[in-house]
C-alpha cells in the first residue's frame, strides 16, 4: 500500500510538469518507484527515502507533490533546476524525517514557510539562488540539528534571527547576497562550530561582535556591508583562516601582523581604509593565491619579500598611495595571471622581470609615474589580455614586440610620452578591442596592417602628430563604436569603411587636413551620438540626410569650407542638444524647422554668409543657452515674445546688418550673462530697461549708431565685469559701477561726448550728472523725503535700542533672541558698529540696482557702508501668510553664521529683524558663485585645475566642520555650485545657510523639504528624514561639477554609478574641455577627486563616507 501511494504521489507530479521535463522522468511508470526511477532511492523497506533530481533541467511547481504520501523521506534534493512559485508550506508538517533539503539554483519566490521549523531532523539547508523574499523566520532557529544553512542570493530582507545562537551544531552559515539590515546578533558568539561564516553583500551595520574574531574559521566574508570600527587585531588569531573577505564593509585597520595567518588562501580588504606599509613579513604566507587590497591608504615601497608568493594568482594594490619602485623580485611570482599596481605613486621603469610571468593575462599599471620604455620583456606575456599603463611618463616606441601580444584584447597606452611610428606589428593583434593611444607625441602615418584590428570597438589616437590617411578599412569588422582621431595631421578623404560604419556612436576628427565633399552624404547614423569634423577642409554642401540621425546629440562641423544652404532636413534630428557650423561659406536663411529641435543648447552658425530674418521659431527653444550668429548679414531680428528663450545666457549677433533700435524684448532674456550687439546699425538711445539683466556680465555694443547718454539706471547692473561702447555717438557721463569706472579708454573712444575720470576722456562739467532742471528738482525731493524718513528711522532706532539695552541686563550679550508677536532688532558688531540705518541708506531701502544675487530665502545686495566697507546683504524674501516660516528660516541662518568661524564658510558682520525688514549682514565674497563662473568661458579657464582642487578641499573642510566641529551638528542642506562663492583669492566660501537643519541629539531629523534640484540626495524622494549624509551626497555632485565644468547630469543616476568603477571612468571625455588635460600631479588630485565623489553619490546613505573622511581622503591623494 505504501509504495503504490508514493508512485501515485510522485506520477501525479511528474504529470504536473513540462513535456520537456516528463521526457527527463521517463523511467517513471508503474507501481514501484524502487524499481530504478531515475532520482528515486528507497529503504529496504520499499519506501521512497531519496528524491534527487539535481541538474537535470526541471520545470513545474512543487504544489501538486502529495508529500503527505512520502513520511520516510530523508533527502530532496532538486538543486539547479526550474521549478518557481512559492515552497509548500506542505513540507514541514509532512517531512517529519527529513535530514537534507537542497532547493538551491530554482527560481522560487514568496517566502519561507513558517512550518520549515517543524522538520527538527534537518541536518542540511540549502535555499540559495533563488528570488525568496520576507524576513528570515525566527522558526529557523528550532533546526538546532542544523550543520549547514544556505540562504545566499535571494531578496531576503529584515534583521538576522536573534535566535541564530540556537543552532549551536551549525559549520556553515551563507547570507550572502541579500538585503538584510541591522547588526549581527552577538548570540552568533555561541556558534562555537562554526567554521564558515558568509554575510557579504547585505545592509549589515553596526560593530562586529567581539567574539567573531576568536572563532576558528577557516571561511570569513563580511564584505559590502556598512560596519564600522576597527579590525580586531584578535583577527590575526585565527589561524586556520583560509579565506577572509573584508572589502567595502566599512572596517579599518592595518596590516601589522597579517603574517600569523599562516593558512591564508584567499584575502580580499580592499576599500577598508588600511593604514600604514605593507609588511615585509608577507613573504611568510606561501599558501596565497589570491591578495587584493586596493583603494586603501597603504604607504611606504612594495617590499621584494612579495617575489616569495609563488602561489599568487591575483595582486591588486590599486589606489593607494605606495610609492617607489615596482621590484624586480615581481617576476619569481610564476603562478600571476591578475596583477593591478594602477593609480599609486610608483615610480622608477617597468622591471624587465614582468617578462617571466608566463601566465599573466592582466597588468594595470596605470596611474603612476613610471618612466623609461616599454622593456622588451613584456613581448613574452604571450597570454595577456589586457595591458593597460596609460597616464604615466612612458617614452620612446611603441616597441615592436608588441605584435607577439596576440591575445590582447585592450592596450590601454595614452597619456605618456610616447613616440615613433606606431609599429606595423600592432596588425597581429586581431583580438584587439579597445586601443587607446592618444595624448602622446607618436608620428608619421598609421600602418596598413590597421585593416587587420576587425574587433575593434574603440579607437583613440588624438592629440599626437600622425600624417597621412586614416586607414581605408578602419571599421571592416563593423563594431566600432568610439573613434577619435583628432588633432593630429591626416590628409585625405575620410574612409568609406568609417563613413558606411553603422555601429559608430562617437566620432571626433576636428582639427586635421581632410578634404571630403560633403553633398553626397553623410555618416551612417544609426547609432551616432556625437560627431566633430570641425576644423577640417570639408567642402561641398551640408547633406539633407544629416536629418535622419534620430540619435545625433551633437554635430560640430565649424571652419570648414562648405558651401550652399542650411538643409531644412536637419530640423528632424530632433535630439540635437549642439549645432556648431560656423566659421563656413553658408548662405540663404536660418531654416525655421529648426525651431522643432526642441533639445538644442547651443547653435553656433557664426562667420557664414547666411542673410535674412532670424525665424521666430528660434525664439521657441526652450533648452537654447548658446545662440552665436556673428559675422553674418543678417537685418531681421528675432521676434521675441514673453517666455522665449528662457535659457539663454549668451547672445552674439554681432557683425550683422541689424537696424534700427535696440529691441527692448531683449530684456526677456533674464539669465543672460554676454550680450554683444557690436559692428551693426543699430542707433536711437540705449535701452534703459537692459538694466533688468541682473546677471549680464559681458555688454559689447561698439560699433554702432547709438545716441543720447547711457542709462542711470545702469548704475545697479553690479554683475557687469566687461563692456564696449566705442564707436557710437554717446555723450555724458559714465555709469557708476566698476565696469564703466574701470573700463580701458579703448572700449569707449570715438564717441560723441563721453566724460568721467578715465584717462582719456573729459572730466563731467559739475552739472553733468543731472542735465535737466526737473532732475535738479527730483533730487530735491528725494533728499528732503530721505531726511524725513532718516529722523523717523531715527526715534525707532532709539526706541528699539532703549528695549535692547534693557534686555542686555538679564540676556548674555549677542544672545538671538526668540522671536515674538512684536517687532525684533538686533545688531551683532564685529569690525564696526552696523546699524539699521546704514544698511538702509547704503542700498537705497533695496534698490534693485544694488542687487547681485537671488538665493533660496532671500535676495542679496551690496552694500557700501559710511565707513567705506562694502559688505553683502541679504534680506529675507517676504512669504504671504507664513510669517513664521520666513521667520524661522532667518533665524536658522542667524544661528549657524553666528556660531560658525572657518576660513572657508561666509563670515557674518550682523544681523537685524523688525516688521519692516529682515536682513543678514556678511562679508563680500568678491568673484560670486561658481555656478556663475562655470558658465562664462573667459571666467572658467582662470579657474584652472589648481584652484578647482583647492576649492573642492575647501568646500571639503567647511562642511566637516559643520558635521563633526559644530555642537550640535549643522546640516547645510543645499550645497551646491549657486551657494559657494569665491573671492579674489579664488578661496571657496559655503554660504546661503537659510535651510540650515541643526541636529539636537534629542531631536527629530524630519523636516520639510529643501535643497536645489539635481543636488539632492535620492532617499529624500521617499523619506523626509535629514541627516548629513544627505550633505555628503550633494558634496559628491558638487566635487564632480567643478571637475566636469557643468553638473554631472546622468552620470550620477544610480544606475550607471553601480556599473561603473573609476578605474574604467571615462574621465577624458568628461573633463571641463576649456582647460588643458590635468597632467602630474593634478591629473592623480583629480582621479581621486572622482573616486571620492563616487563614494558621496552612492545610492545607499549608509554606504556614503563622512565629510571627515573625505576630509582625510584628500588629504592623503590631494595634499
């Protein structure tokens, strides 16, 4: 009877499945599962005892198995099949005798049955390698029988069982690969058996408990996870330890006695923050295969005691701060295959020894300062695939050995100093994928035996001095896709081969002497993204078929020689973001389709012969920030209407045939920052409502017909640095700002009657200040209105000065004062008395021409005091109806400045507030904001690679001071390029504190939102909770824009961080191109700049370092 239910149990099964899957079973049939069913083994009782399927292609659910019908069944074993759904809960109240269950390498999901803890036989656990979700259930820990328990790789979520203690039999506990949280419960101490602990890859924190370093494992792994003090130096007591895994888990230490681990197989501690030199006792452990401790903070020589490791298959040392030779002792290491010495300080030539390494497939070596050539030894590593020493001092050839690499798939050899001919052996490398050997001084032409590399997908051989013709079958294999052979010297027309390559996605062949018609056709643009021909001898007409390229960003064909009009086809290229074609022969009008790239940033059709009216379709871009139409004969200006071209900050129409007067439209323009209007025929006055251009810094109308004097109201337009007027028929006196006043006699000359103080002008007649009686009379009133409203300012000032005095006998000094129902005045002086009046009379009670900035509470201004100090000031924006809101955010920047005293934050003079006004008094951060400087060509290549680092350590400290400094801590909350200003010094300076969250440790973290779009950290778009973290990741966007020199964008998506490593960064392309490539030591300052931001951006909050850390980490590779 018992054998006929079970065959029953299992046929029903077996029915339940795929065709595939009861082909597999098909021994199955009949009555008597003993009789050799496949996976089947009974008692000699005739009952079914074993059920093991593994491997064998299974699919179907385990639902319809009656286990009910199989009480003496000891093993299941259905390991790398396909079976899904949930587990039956079915199992741990039938399988009382169950020892062994292995559901490993399945596609179940749902979670685990509670009723598993029933099966208190269950000596063998193995759920790993599924989509399991939920919690661990607590019933687990009733298995006390348990050996092994296998969880790895599932969605498992929560906290690790408290209980876990309870399974005092257990060898082998595998976590790994999950999402559980919280700490390791300390009753995992009583696993006194355990020799095999496995939790990498979780959302682990907290410390280790003590008693974990004391067990005898011989299996360690508590990487990827988010643990926090030190490696207990009771770790080097293991001595059966074979393998250890530590990386990314958020511990730290050294390596002092890392020898005593005698039994060491494996050992990865890589990003631990390690400290202190690689001991020279390593040579002791002669059993390593495997030693990986990159990104730490490793110091001092690789000793040559390393050479002793000949078991070693994988070294990595990269991104440290070692430093001085690579020893020769290297090459004794036989067994090597992985060897990665990349971004430290090495210095001193490659060791000819590396040519011993027979078994050598990877060498990194990038990222140092090795010099001297290539040895000819390194033509022995016969079975390397990628050889990678770009950004050293490398000189001499390429040599020619290299053509014995033939399984090389990346020769990764720019930056250096290369030269020669690049070898014709280089042909022998058809594995060949990625070849990069730009920024080196290598010449004459490229081999024929190019044709050879049909692998390739990556091409780079800018910025050398190659002659000749690009090779006429350079993407014969059809899968490159990055191709840049840029600034160098060919000749010739651009190959078919690369013309007709479908795969291509970035194409950059500026600055070269290629002749190619254009008319015929252009690139196959299936994929293109970006291309750049500019720069080139390219003649003919501008193809229609450029239009199809459905996924071109950028098309930048500027300074050739073409000819004809601009296709009106090109208006479907709807994802171009840059439009360069200047600097052509290009007639006829601006196409209106252009109007439908509604992606456009820049349009550069500047030094063309293009004619006409500017299409009112241009004015509808709404992305547009670039629109340079220079040396044209334009005499149409563009039709601008209320919302046009919300982007743009500069405008070029200069060298046209404009006429009439100036449009006052242009005044839509709010964000415009360079304006020139020069060499048109524009005349009438100037008009006065450019003064509504608060961030325009650059005005160039020279060369023109303009009359009358320049608008007074001139006076408050305090962002202007750079303007020309000459060559007009202007008259009387200067505006008075700095950029007038000290503008050369060059930008105003031939002129009608210009006058001021400028050597080379006439002194302004007494009364040319004010040219009319009714001015006179204007004046009049304003001073007597002035002095009224002085005395009445006055009797309130004595009033509130009165209350102040008599608070101060019972309020410490400078105390902020809690805000009330009745008006508040306070005054803090530091380096001169401030008071109301002053501020009032020194900004005209805010005028709008003494403004200089908008930020996220209030607007700034200058101010030039009676005792000749010009300070900033910020008065509070006023909200309707939230009294208390604005109230609060002015007194949160009230406390921080005043209880805040770093070089690098904005120093506070004084404050006040009464129901008039609400204002903060500060010092004058001379440059303004980055973002603003970031955005002007002429300001950014000042700041150059130097200050950038500077800053970015600047900006660094600042916030560590206000997170670890501070009691209690302060949270800016809106770090950003917009609110760190630069002075004279280019020294950074972190100001708009108006949202500014004090951490009370008593205190709740939640509060309203806050912060600039773009620099806000991801887990405040589902949590509201605010903690320094958040500043950490707004840092990283910051860091990485003034590297970039615009805001990362897409770069910082989760998505392609956690792809990404910043070894493989490309950080070339990336780079702000207006300044030179950063070379030693910047090029190492900024490589760690990235790595640093990368850590700030990750997604996970916990997983991001403090700002003292990355105070620290600067410090080290920064200085």
């Amino acid at each position: 009877m018992q054998i006929g239910s079970e065959a029953n149990a299992l046929l029903n099964w077996k029915a339940s499945l795929d065709n595939q899957s009861q082909v597999s079973l098909y021994s199955w049939y009949g009555n008597n599962p003993c009789s050799d069913w496949v996976g089947i083994h009974c008692h000699e009782s005739k009952s079914v005892s074993t059920i093991s399927l593994r491997d064998m292609g299974l699919r179907g659910m385990l639902h319809s198995l009656n286990f009910s019908s199989l009480p003496n069944i000891h093993t299941i074993d259905i390991r790398n099949n396909s079976f899904n759904e949930t587990i039956p809960s079915q199992i741990g109240l039938s399988l009382s005798n169950l020892e062994t269950l292995d559901f490993s390498l399945n596609r179940f999901s749902g979670s685990i049955p509670k009723s598993i803890g029933n099966l208190s036989k269950l000596s063998y656990l193995d759920l790993g390698q599924n989509n399991i979700s939920g919690t661990i259930p607590t019933e687990i820990t009733k298995l006390v029988g348990l050996y092994t328990l296998s969880l790895q790789e599932n969605v498992l979520s929560g906290s690790i069982p408290l209980e876990i203690g309870l399974l005092s039999n257990l060898t082998i506990l595998a976590l790994q690969w999950n999402n559980l949280r919280g700490t390791i419960p300390k009753s995992i101490e009583k696993l006194t058996n355990l020799s095999s602990l496995d939790v990498r890859s979780n959302n682990l924190s907290g410390s280790i408990p003590q008693r974990i370093w004391l067990m005898d494992l011989t299996h360690l792994s508590l990487a990827v996870n988010n643990f926090y003090g030190n490696i207990s130096e009771d770790m080097w007591k293991m001595r059966n330890l074979e393998n250890m895994f530590l990386q990314e888990s958020g511990l730290s230490g050294s390596l002092s006695q890392f020898w005593m681990l005698g039994k060491l197989r494996k050992v990865d501690i890589s990003s631990c923050n390690l400290t202190g030199s690689i001991p020279i006792s390593i040579g002791i452990l002669a059993n390593i295969s495997i030693l990986r401790l990159k990104n730490n903070k490793l110091s001092g020589h690789i000793p040559s005691e390393i050479g002793k490791l000949a078991n070693l298959r994988s070294l990595w040392f990269r991104g440290n701060n070692l430093s001085g030779p690579i020893p020769g002792e290297i090459g004794m290491m036989a067994s090597m295959y992985d060897l990665d010495f990349s971004n430290n300080f090495l210095s001193g030539r490659i060791p000819p020894t590396l040519g011993n390494l027979s078994n050598l497939q990877y060498l990194y070596l990038y990222g140092n300062t090795l010099s001297g050539s290539i040895p000819d030894e390194v033509g022995k590593l016969y079975s390397l695939i990628h050889m990678q020493l770009f950004q050293n001092n490398l000189s001499g050839s390429i040599p020619l050995f290299i053509g014995n690499l033939v399984n090389l798939e990346s020769l990764l050899l720019f930056i250096n100093k290369l030269s020669g001919p690049i070898p014709f052996t280089i042909g022998n490398l058809t594995k060949l994928k990625q070849l990069s050997l730009f920024s080196n001084n290598l010449s004459e032409s490229i081999p024929p035996s190019f044709e050879n590399l049909t692998h390739l997908e990556n091409l780079q051989l800018a910025y050398n001095h190659l002659t000749g013709h690009l090779p006429h079958n350079i993407c014969l294999g059809g899968i490159l896709t990055k191709f840049s052979a840029s600034s160098n010297h060919f000749i010739g027309q651009i190959p078919k081969s690369l013309k007709n390559c479908s795969s291509l996605i970035r194409v950059r062949l500026e600055q070269n002497q290629l002749t190619e018609n254009m008319t015929q056709g252009t690139f196959e643009c299936q994929n293109l993204d970006y291309i750049d021909l500019s720069d080139n001898n390219l003649y003919g007409n501008l193809s229609p078929n450029w239009g199809k390229c459905n996924k071109l960003t950028s098309l930048k064909i500027s300074n050739n020689k073409l000819s004809g009009v601009i296709p009106q086809e090109l208006g479907e290229a709807t994802n171009l973001g840059e439009l360069h074609l200047s600097s052509n022969y290009l007639t006829g009008q601006i196409p209106k389709e252009l109007g439908k790239l509604t992606s456009l940033i820049e349009l550069f059709l500047s030094s063309n012969l293009l004619s006409g009216n500017v299409p009112i379709e241009i004015a509808s871009l709404m992305e547009l920030q670039i629109l340079a139409l220079a040396e044209n004969n334009f005499n149409g200006f563009i039709t601008i209407q209320q919302g046009s071209l919300p982007k743009l900050w500069q405008l070029n129409l200069s060298h046209n045939k404009f006429v009439g007067h100036i449009p006052v439209e242009i005044a839509q323009f709010k964000q415009l920052q360079s304006l020139d209007l020069s060499n048109n025929f524009f005349g009438g006055k100037i008009p006065f409502i450019l003064r509504e251009l608060i961030y325009l810094e650059t005005l160039n109308l020279s060369h023109n017909n303009l009359s009358g004097t320049i608008p007074s109201d001139f006076d408050g337009m305090l962002s202007l640095t750079n303007v020309n007027i000459s060559y007009n028929q202007l008259e009387g006196p200067l505006p008075n700002i700095p950029a007038f006043q000290k503008a050369s006699i060059d930008a105003l000359r031939n002129n009608k009657g210009l006058c001021g103080k400028i050597s080379g002008l006439e002194p302004c007649p007494p009364t040319s200040s004010s040219n009319s009686h009714h001015h006179q009379n204007t004046k009049v009133i304003v001073l007597v209105l002035t002095i009224t409203l002085a005395i009445l300012l006055l009797v309130i000032l004595v009033f509130f000065i009165s209350c102040r005095l008599y608070r101060s006998a019972t309020t410490k000094e400078n105390q902020v004062v809690e805000p009330q129902n009745q008006n508040l005045f306070a005054i803090w002086s530091y380096d001169g008395k401030m008071v109301y009046e002053n501020i009032i009379d020194a900004t005209e009670d805010f005028h709008r021409k003494y403004l200089i900035g908008v930020g996220g509470c209030g607007s700034v201004y200058r101010a030039e005091l009676p005792t000749g100090q010009v300070v900033a000031v910020k008065k509070l924006h006023s909200i309707p109806n939230e009294e208390t809101s604005t109230l609060k955010a002015f007194q949160s920047e009230i406390q921080a400045l005043t209880e805040i005293r770093h070089r690098n934050i904005v120093k506070l003079y004084g404050f006040c507030s009464h129901s008039l006004n609400s204002f903060l008094v500060y010092d004058l951060v001379e440059r303004g904001s980055i973002d603003k400087i970031l955005q002007n060509d002429a300001q950014a290549n000042e700041f150059h690679w130097n200050r950038r680092v500077d800053v970015v350590k600047g900006v660094a400290n600042a916030l560590s001071y206000m997170h670890h400094d501070c009691s209690p801590p302060i949270i800016h909350r809106d770090i950003s390029s917009k609110n760190v200003l630069l002075d004279l010094d280019y020294e950074a300076h972190v100001s708009d504190f108006g949202t500014a969250k004090f951490l009370n440790p008593d205190s709740s973290n939640l509060t309203s939102f806050a912060g600039t779009y773009g620099y806000v950290a991801p887990e405040l778009a589902y949590t509201m909770e605010v903690n320094e973290k958040c500043d950490v990741y707004s840092f990283g966007v910051f860091a990485l824009e003034i590297i970039f020199g615009k805001h990362p964008g897409e770069i910082i998506s989760s998505t392609m961080l956690s792809s990404l490593e910043v070894d493989n960064f490309p950080l070339n392309d990336n780079l702000d191109q207006r300044l030179p490539n950063p070379m030693n030591p910047n090029d190492k300052e900024i490589i760690s700049i990235l790595r640093t931001s990368i850590a700030c951006l990750r997604t996970n909050p916990l997983s991001r370092p403090t700002m003292e850390q990355v105070v620290k980490e600067l410090l080290i590779h920064v200085g």
